[in-house]
C-alpha cells in the first residue's frame, strides 16, 4: 500500500507518503516566484513545478491512491490564483490520465478544505494552525514542520481509512463524517469495509 497526500501550493507544497504504520514521510517542494514575471516565466515556473511534485509522489514506487486537496474558493487571496488553479490541473492531469496519454493513471480523490479540517479536529471550519496541533498530537512519531505538511498527513490519513488501513485506532464520529463528503474512486469504493 503507498498513499500519498498533496496540499498543492505555489510557494509550498506538502507531500505526505504513507507506505505502512511505520513508514511515513512529509516532506515540501518550495518555489519562488516574482510578481512582474513574464508568461513565459510563471508557465516555466509551474511545469517545473509539476514535474517537482509528481517526481516526489511516484517516488520511484506506484502510488494506490493519491489524495488533493480541492480548491479554497471561500478564501479572500491575492492574486496568483490563476496561477494556482494552472499548477493544480496540471498536477491532476499528469497523474491520473492515463498512461497511453502520457499520464501515470493514479487514482486520484479530491478533498475539499473543508472536509480535511473535520477529519483533523472535528470541526471543517477549523483554523490551520488548529490542524496543525491535531496533527501534532494524534502522530507523535511523524515530524512535521508546518501547516502544508501537516494538511498533507491528514489527507493521506484520510487515503489510508478509505483504503482499510486506518493510522489511527480510532476517531470520533465527527471526524470520521468527513469521508462521507469525498468522492473517492470506484476501486476505493470497492476496497472500503
């Protein structure tokens, strides 16, 4: 079993890789980019950048089941959000399109922000910072070092129960709802209990 969780950024994006209980990795990709870059800068910027991520999901062994985060439209952001909703589909695209089309064919589920707070806390309004210290606290035995890792565990985490490889030994209800609002691929489906 390998999942992986992406909390896709510009600036930095978390990647969690579970391979079993004890086998847990986060990590980052960082990237700069300029506001007066030039098209050709920021499209450069972004290919690169997928190829970063996807690299460090595959990381040489097939992924089962890679788990995103969805897009945050209740946010108040500036700028770079066409440039963020660009890097996300590419990221999409080349790991689940098929592999005759150039793509990986990983099944991918798409969590919104939203359900990957109720999973960490109970409450899908919750601050990063109070996921961040639910994911402290419930895996004490993974270093993570800020919110893009930490929502990247839950993510994985949230890939791993809908796989029938909970981490955790058991969650409240009220973080346990927050499955009910992905809509994972049919061979998850199939293999949940």
């Amino acid at each position: 079993m390998k999942i992986v969780g992406l909390d896709l950024s510009l600036t930095s994006t978390g990647i969690a890789l579970i391979e079993d209980r004890d086998a847990i990795c986060v990590t980052r990709i960082q990237s700069r980019g300029r506001k007066d870059a030039t098209l050709d800068q920021r499209h450069t910027r972004l290919h690169n950048l997928r190829l970063d991520i996807c690299l460090a999901a595959h990381d040489g062994v097939r992924p089962d089941l890679i788990v995103i985060e969805g897009p945050s439209f209740g946010q108040a952001r500036q700028g770079g959000q066409h440039d963020r909703a660009g890097l996300w589909w590419l990221v999409v695209d080349w790991l689940s399109q098929d592999e005759t089309a150039g793509g990986w064919g990983i099944p991918v589920a798409e969590v919104s922000p939203a359900s990957r707070a109720k999973y960490a806390t109970g409450k899908g309004n919750a601050a990063k910072d109070a996921v961040l210290a639910a994911v402290v606290r419930r895996y004490p035995h993974v270093e993570v070092t800020g919110n893009d890792q930490a929502d990247a565990l839950i993510l994985a985490c949230m890939g791993a129960r809908a796989l029938g490889h909970p981490l955790e030994v058991s969650l409240p209800v009220a973080h346990l709802d927050a499955m009910t609002k992905v809509a994972w691929p049919p061979h998850v489906l199939e293999t949940t209990p």
